[in-house]
C-alpha cells in the first residue's frame, strides 16, 4: 500500500462508480423476488408461471449478452454503460405500470436486455482503469455492489411496499439509475483521456498493459476459436444459475420452509449479503495479495476458485434443517463463496485476453451464464410444483456445481496463457 499512496487514487473513484452500477442494477433485478409472494397473490402465479416469468428476464439477459458486449467494445465504456443503464432503468420503473402477466414479462423482459450491459462495462473500464494486480481486488468491490443491493432491496421494498404499494416500489427505485447517470456522465473517461488522473497514476496503470489500437476489432467467431474463451464461458454456464437462484427464490424458499412472510424478510436477507460482502472483497483481494507474493497467476487464481468452490458444498443441507438460522448460515457461506468466486472468475477475462475484446468476451460467457440460468429457473418452478416444494434436490445441484466447474476450468486452461489475438 506505501509503495501506491504517492501515485494518485482516482481509479478508486472509478471502482466507486461501477460499485454504485451494479448495486443499482441488481436492486432493479431483485425487487420480483423480494416480492414475489405478494406478486403471486396479485396475479395468481403457479410456481410454473413464476418460473417462466424469472426465466423472461434470464432469456432477455443473454440476448443481451450476445451484443452488448460487442457494442461497448465499439462505442467504449463511457457511452455504451449511459444506454444500458437509461434502458434498464425505463424498463424498472415500467413494472410499476402493467396490469397484466404479460406486461409484466414484457418488462421483464426489456429490463433483462438492459441489465446485460453492466458487467462487460464493468469489467472492461477495470481493464482500462487498473492495473493487473488490482483488477480482482476492484472487480471484488464493484461486485459487492450486488449483496449491498440485496440489502437495500430487503430494507426499502418491503416498506415502500407496505406503506404505498408495490407498484411504488418498482417505480421508485428504477429512478435510482437517473441519479447515477448524473455523476457517470461528467466523471468517466479513458484514463489517457481523464483531466484529473495524475501522470503518475497514468503510468501506474499503464504499467505492464498491453498496447493496442483503439479501432481493432475483434469478431465472435475469432474468439470461439481460443480454449481461453471457452474456459470463461463454461464457468459462468455452470454457475450463474445458481446465483439467480438465490436472488429469486431465496424469499420464496424462506417463506415456504419456514414461514418467512414479507415483514419480517428483511433480517435473514441482510445477514445472507452482508456475510456475501465479504466474499466479494475477500476473494479479489486474496488472488491479488498472492499475485503480490509471487504466485503466478493462474495458480493464484485457480486457488481462489478451488476454496469459493469447496466452502459452497455444504449449501446443499440448507433445506434438511429444521433450524431457521442453520439454513440462513449455510445459504450465508455459499452466497459469499458466489461472490468469491465470480469476482475471480470475471477476472481470468482480463488476465487472458487484450483490453479491445474484454466486453465481448464477457458478453460470450454472460450469454452462456444466462442460457443456463434459463434452463435452471424453468426447471426449478416444474419440479418444485411437482414435488410439493421440496427444495432438496434443487440445493445438491447448487452445492456441487461450482467444484464440477473448476475441474473443467482447470483442463481447458491449465497454465492460463494470455491470447495473441490475430491481426483483424
């Protein structure tokens, strides 16, 4: 930290202003699961129908996937995360207005194409704004965003709900990203480009980045070629599901397994993603303090991933408890695992590919991380109602997921090796 302090620390500002995205982003995800009961009394929604409605926004999210990347490597961060979060944010406070299931999957829908945008600008102005011995430590704190959300969403939604309604509720807090827009738009800027980053903090971050043209582009195609690719993409199919789970039913699975009604949500939420916090700065901070130590950085890495992976087996006896607080304890380690991980895995983007291919790149496996999560929502909602909500198998497949992903991880990249993109 002393070899540091003289350099400068705008980039912090930066990780502040991501950190802040994604909180905002992740309130406007999570307030149908907070609500769902309520929304199920509303509408009459079957487990089934539930399902399928989560599933629009999953569906909408990697589609989103598939092109926002692409469009924030062509238009650069600054303009491309202002689109999404304009659009993701209409389509929040839309939920508000809709009478109907099908309006609301509509809404659902759109907020999920514009929610795709956050993480490949996030993780492309990390790219851009640190250097690589920092990058999991700022990814891990941008990322806690998502437990600060979860947090706020369980404190605010069920008042305003309470108090007003839930129509207020959505409409309220999709106003939040306007106000973000207000200091991102006057305060983002490439840092060769930024009239309050020091020169030295400029060459701290360029320190050890590869050069490269701004107008090089990169196609889908080329990147499928990369086992590099590959590995980030098979990760994040194998456990993003599981988070939407968590973010989605969690509520739903607290109010059927032991009486969780909306009033008194907020304790057990706050405890799961304060304890989640955690994970996300832990896990960031402990690859790069090995980075610092010596380690190479794929063992740093995949050393950090193989622990996320191990503390989030024991999730899978969550429902097997007759105790309240054993479940929200166990939910609690695997949701700060999550985090853990997913702060490290978003990394392996930088650490492999050059900075003009990192938002597609992490729009390839955001597309795949949907895909899969799509599949594990419908089939959660089919077997819940088929099973009289017996969430057991539901929790094994959570529990074994993460491990299963990292053997993968570890065969198709063994030592990580940066890609040399070909000349486009």
């Amino acid at each position: 930290m002393n070899a540091t302090r003289g350099v400068g620390r705008y980039r912090w500002t930066i990780c502040a202003l991501l950190f802040f995205a994604t909180t905002i982003n992740y309130i406007d995800r999570q307030i149908t699961g907070i609500l769902a009961p309520t929304l199920q009394a509303e509408f009459g929604w079957t487990e089934t129908q539930y399902a399928d409605i989560t599933s629009y926004w999953t569906f909408a999210y990697a589609l989103g996937f598939l092109f926002i990347g692409r469009f924030i490597d062509r238009v650069g961060v600054r303009l491309g995360f202002a689109v999404a979060v304009v659009v993701w944010s209409i389509a929040a406070m839309a939920h508000g207005l809709v009478y109907s299931i099908f309006g609301f999957g509509l809404a659902r829908f759109v907020l999920g194409l514009g929610e795709a945008g956050n993480f490949p600008a996030a993780i492309k102005a990390t790219a851009e704004w640190f250097p690589k011995h920092e990058r999991a430590f700022s990814t891990g704190i941008f990322n806690s965003g998502s437990n600060v959300a979860a947090i706020i969403t369980a404190i605010i939604v069920p008042w305003i709900t309470l108090t007003w309604g839930w129509r207020e509720a959505f409409i309220v807090t999709g106003a939040f990203g306007f106000v973000w827009l207000l200091f991102w738009w006057p305060m983002y800027r490439r840092p060769s480009e930024h009239p309050r980053l020091s020169k030295e903090e400029l060459a701290f971050i360029q320190d050890g980045q590869e050069e490269e043209a701004p107008s090089a582009r990169v196609s889908w195609i080329s990147l499928l070629k990369y086992r590099q690719t590959w590995t980030f993409i098979i990760g994040k199919f194998m456990t993003d599901g599981v988070w939407w789970f968590y973010l989605f039913w969690l509520p739903k699975f607290l109010d059927a397994r032991y009486g969780i009604t909306l009033g008194k949500l907020a304790l057990p939420i706050i405890v799961i993603y304060l304890v989640a916090d955690v994970g996300s700065i832990g896990g960031g901070w402990l690859s790069g303090a090995l980075i610092k130590r010596g380690w190479d950085v794929a063992r740093a890495r995949k050393v950090t991933l193989l622990i996320a992976a191990l503390l989030i087996l024991p999730t899978a006896a969550a429902p097997l408890s007759a105790s309240l607080w054993v479940a929200v304890s166990l939910v609690s380690l695997a949701a700060a695992a999550h985090q853990w991980w997913s702060a490290n895995l978003f990394t392996l983007t930088s650490d492999m590919f050059p900075r003009r291919a990192i938002a597609s790149v992490v729009g390839l496996g955001g597309f795949a991380g949907a895909a899969g999560g799509v599949v594990f929502q419908r089939l959660t909602g089919r077997l819940l109602e088929a099973n009289g909500s017996n969430y057991t198998p539901i929790f094994l497949v959570c529990g074994g997921a993460y491990i299963s992903a990292l053997v993968i991880i570890h065969f198709m990249s063994p030592k990580m090796e940066p890609v040399q993109l070909e000349g486009v």
